[in-house]
C-alpha cells in the first residue's frame, strides 16, 4: 500500500513492476535504480514517479542493452542523450523484428515440411506433378569419399551464406541419371539447397514442372543407392524415359533424426515422355 510521506516499499513496487525484489536490490547496488529514500529503520521506498524511469531500464534490458551501458546514460541523462538512447534503440528493435518475423516464417515453413515428410510411405515408386522448384548449386563431384564430402559441403555452405541463403529445407544432391545406371556412385555433380525465392547471383539449378519418378528412402546415404536401382528399374518396366538427372533430397535428417540410418530421403526424376 502507497504511503503519501515514505513511497511504495521495495515488496510493493516489485510487484507493481512485475519483477522480483532482488531485482530492484542488486539495481540499487550497483548504482542503477536507486530508491526515493530510506526510512531511518534501512527500508527502501521508491515514489511513484519513478516507475516510469524503471519501466525504461526495463524495456532497455528487454532489448539486450548492457546494465552498464545502461547506467553511462543515467550518469548523464539529458533529454538529447534520451531521445538520441530512444531513436537507436528503435531503430535496433525494427532490425531485430524484421529478423525475428523471417525467423518466424522460416520455422512455420520447416514445421510444413516435417509435416509432409511425416506423412510419407517410403519404399515406394510413385508418379507425381511437381511445381517448379529452384536450387542454389556448387560442383560435388566425388562426395561419396568422406573427406571430399566434408570438403565439398563446407564449400557450399559458405557459398549460401555468401549470397544470404537461408532455407528450411535440408541439402540435397544432383546425380545424372547415366551414373546412376552404370551404377557410378562417385557420380554426384551437385551440392543443392532447395529455396522458395531464388536469390540474387547465386548459380541456381531449376527442376521444371512436370510429371516425376519418385521414391522415398528410409535409410542412410549408404543405402539409398537402392533407391536409385529401383526409380529406373521401375522406369523400364513401365516404358517411361527418366530425364537426364534425378534429384536427392533430404526430407528428414539430423535435426529429428538420431544418426543417418533413419534418416528421409526422396529421389525426384523427371518424365521426359511416354512410349
């Protein structure tokens, strides 16, 4: 309750500002937010007035601005030095939003996609109609040897970074079709990372739309080989002509998957005509 001649005590403003009393001890002790005044028995009492000047540090903490940073400018408050505080401290909040909303938008995308990949039944060789799709590429050929994998991923990591990309969707690979046929397992020529905007000067590779071969794999890379066999073997039988190149990308990995046997992989082949 408010004393007209002593203030809130430090309980009574804790609560009005929704913090802990520790919070207003350890301000008062390093000489940030002090009380209005100390009752002769040692207890704090803070005056209304200063709620605003609390709610200011508050929202400045909120922002990540240090406490010592802070306290430089109530050592030398001036109404310039706060609307100057205020006008960066602003302009910083807008750069952050913007970087939380696409944040935002990038985790409801990726919670899309797991939520496709989870409705997947693997094993199985299907024809589908894909939209156009657009990836950022750089040369991998030989990835299949663990050493030039590291290599090359981390070439085409620095390379989407180079050119701001950043995707909800795993990285992929491109193999041409009549490696996959000869069983050439080195034949990998791309690094790929899916993008639903294609930026700016980045070397892209574009899947047009079309009729597709896929199939879905659960397993490792090791493995997914399989797949390969499968996706043309089923080509033949059915008299279709997979185009030159088959797609493989990772629907579900290391994020939600513990190791690379149980990862999600899809291989996409274009239907060049039917005979």
């Amino acid at each position: 309750m408010y004393r007209e001649k002593m203030g809130f005590t430090t309980g009574e403003f804790a609560r009005l500002c929704g913090v802990k009393k520790h919070t207003l001890f350890h301000y008062d002790a390093i000489g940030i937010f002090s009380p209005a005044l100390r009752g002769e028995n040692g207890y704090r009492y803070y005056a209304p007035a200063q709620m605003e000047t609390f709610n200011v540090i508050a929202a400045l903490k909120e922002l990540g601005v240090p406490l010592a940073e802070i306290r430089a400018y109530l050592d030398r408050r001036s109404p310039a030095e706060l609307l100057a505080l205020l006008e960066r401290e602003q302009a910083a909040l807008t750069r952050k939003l913007l970087r939380l909303g696409h944040i935002r938008r990038l985790m409801g995308r990726k919670a899309e996609l797991t939520r496709q990949a989870m409705a997947v039944v693997p094993g199985r060789v299907e024809t589908e109609e894909q939209p156009e799709r657009w990836y950022v590429v750089t040369p991998a050929a030989g990835i299949t040897d663990q050493e030039r994998f590291v290599r090359v991923m981390a070439r085409h990591l620095e390379y989407c970074a180079a050119h701001g990309v950043d995707s909800p969707y795993a990285l992929g690979t491109l193999m041409p079709t009549d490696a996959a046929r000869r069983g050439d397992w080195d034949g990998y020529v791309s690094c790929c990372t899916q993008v639903d905007v294609p930026p700016e000067g980045a070397e892209l590779f574009t899947a047009p739309a079309g009729r597709y071969l896929t199939y879905c794999h659960a397993g490792s890379f090791d493995t997914v080989r399989e797949g390969y066999v499968r996706l043309l073997a089923y080509a033949d039988a059915h008299a279709l002509t997979p185009g030159p190149w088959v797609l493989e990308d990772v629907l579900l990995d290391e994020l939600c998957c513990k190791g690379y046997e149980q990862y999600l992989l899809k291989l996409s082949v274009p239907i060049l005509d039917e005979i």
